[in-house]
C-alpha cells in the first residue's frame, strides 16, 4: 500500500503544479510566444502549435525530475 501512497502523492504534486502554471501563466509574457511557437490562420481557423514552448517545459519538467530522484 506504500507505493500507493507513493504515486498519488506524486500525482497531487503534478496536478498542484499544473495548476500553478495556468493560474500564473498570464503573468509570464514570453510564454507561448518564443520562436519556434507557430499560429496559422486561415478564414475563421486558427490553429496554434505551441512547439518551443513544449520543448522548453518538457526540458524543465525533465531537470526537476532529474533532481527529485537524486
């Protein structure tokens, strides 16, 4: 039952911190418009790849991951 445990605490810590970045993402102005973030239009479309942003928060996600398991 400790690996249970375990995992939803995890779990609550990734929720609370997705939370945190979409309450304070407006507050970060060069989120979601770094190069390589792409928004296409056409008529009443709009479709926006988010590919640099992506790529920067995997590479954070990744070193904080790194750095809990050490």
């Amino acid at each position: 039952m400790s690996g249970l445990g375990r995992i939803l605490i995890v779990v609550g810590l990734v929720l609370a911190a997705a939370g945190l970045v979409l309450t304070l993402s407006p507050r970060i102005p060069w989120l979601g418009k770094l190069p390589g973030d792409f928004t296409f239009r056409s008529g009443g479309l709009t479709v926006y790849v988010p590919l640099a942003t992506c790529l920067l928060l995997s590479l954070l996600f990744s070193l904080l991951s790194y750095l809990f398991r050490r």
